[in-house]
C-alpha cells in the first residue's frame, strides 16, 4: 500500500533534513510505501537543491520546484497532481503537524473514511493574537460560506484516491484548499492531535499572506461579498441617476 505525503516547502533548508529523517526512520510507517512529494514554492535559499539531492538517493522522493512563490495553495495542487498513492496526506515539513498521527489517520482511512480531519484539540501553540483571528475567521467563515469548514482543522488529513481524482478534476487551482476539501464530500472521520512546536527555522507565514488566504477562503465559497457590492453599485447608480434626472 503507498501513501504519499504532499509537502509544500518555502525556504525550508534547514527542516528539510530533519523532517526527511523522521519520516524514514518512523517505525510505524515501515509496513507501508511512503512516497514524500516535495514542492519547492519559488524558495531563495537552498532549498531546492536539498530536495534534488534526496531525490536523487530515494526513488521514492518527488521533487517539484515552481519558478517563483506562488503560495501553498497552488503548491499543494501541484503535490496533489503528482502524488500516486493509495492515500494522500498533506503535511508541513516543520514537524508541527507530527508524524505519529499519520498512522492513525490511516486506521480511520482503512476502517472506511474517504478522508481523515486531524484537528487540533488546542491552539495553545499559537500566539494570542493568531488564537482570536482564526477564531473570527471560523465563525465568518462558517456565517456566510458553504460549505462549512471544521474548526481547527488544517490542511494536514488523507484523502482516499478517489477523493483526490475528484479534486484534480477541478479547473479552477487558485482555489482555498480547506474549502475545496469540505466541498468534495466523502465518508469523513477526524482524528484530534495536540500541534508541537517548529523543529527549525521561523514560520513563512506572515500577516499579510494569512489575511490574502482567509479572505480568498470567504470569497471563494460565498456569493455575500458579491451581493453586497452589487447592492452598492445599485445604491451608486441610483444616486446619480437621480442627480442626473
């Protein structure tokens, strides 16, 4: 059985190793076939030849490189697209998502889920502000899109086959993954995990990128921030009709 790991990195050079190691030399994922698809998303630093050269010793590495940033989103896409396995599991190479909850995504999987949530049962990783924000964002969201999302719930989960060929049937790639992911339906299970810390470097997320992904997460799967403006515009083009009559 093959399981792939969908890992999108961005100057990540010195996780990149680490993360490698562990998912090789992790026990429990010795019976099964893991192939670990890296997309390098336009990184400055040595990323991409790190994952050429593992590539180049494991048979079983996929290295994927874009010529520019151009965001997890269309990086993990990508992964989809060039992930063979019988299951996929996206994944941040910093290790805060930790290799000891695949397995047990993969029991739910192998009990009949077609995909698996792995949800954080606290964020107390997170700093006060990064708390409050995801909380407005999930109740927002939740309010006026559909489908719904889960609290708490990233992009790390498998996917059966079937859920990913459905994915990739999609044309549209510029697209907010966790909206996609309730979108596309199936048997759905959720395994709850405690998130670690960073095992190297600093977070590439920055303000700025989390406000760009929640608002295309709103706008992607809601029709209000288009009612409200089409509501403007009539207002606009009332006024001046009248000021014009």
């Amino acid at each position: 059985m093959k399981v792939s790991l969908v890992v999108p990195v961005f100057n990540e050079e010195a996780t990149i190793p680490i993360f490698y190691k562990t998912v090789r030399e992790f026990e429990e994922l010795k019976p099964y076939e893991v192939e670990i698809v890296f997309i390098n998303d336009g990184s400055k630093d040595a990323t991409e030849s790190i994952i050429n050269k593992i590539a180049a010793s494991d048979p079983l590495v996929i290295p994927l490189s874009f010529t520019r940033n151009f965001g997890k989103e269309p990086a993990l896409f990508a992964g989809l697209d060039h992930a063979t396995g019988d299951a996929v599991i996206p994944i941040d190479v910093d290790l805060q998502d930790p290799i000891e909850v695949i397995p047990h995504l993969i029991e739910k999987w192998q009990a009949g889920a077609d995909m698996v949530l792995a949800k954080r049962s606290d964020r107390s990783t997170d700093g006060r502000m990064k708390r409050k924000t995801a909380e407005w964002f999930y109740k927002l969201h939740n309010k006026i899109s559909n489908p719904k999302i889960e609290e708490n719930v990233g992009d790390f989960r498998l996917m059966s086959r079937e859920v990913v060929e459905n994915i990739k049937l999609m044309p549209e790639r510029n697209l907010f993954m966790k909206g996609v992911l309730s979108w596309v339906g199936g048997k759905t299970d959720v395994v709850k995990y405690a998130r670690a810390e960073r095992v190297a470097g600093d977070s590439k997320f920055n303000g700025w990128k989390l406000w760009n992904l929640a608002l295309e997460g709103i706008t992607s799967f809601s029709t209000f921030p288009l009612r409200i403006w089409t509501y403007i515009g009539l207002a606009v083009a009332g006024v001046a009709f009248l000021y014009g009559a």
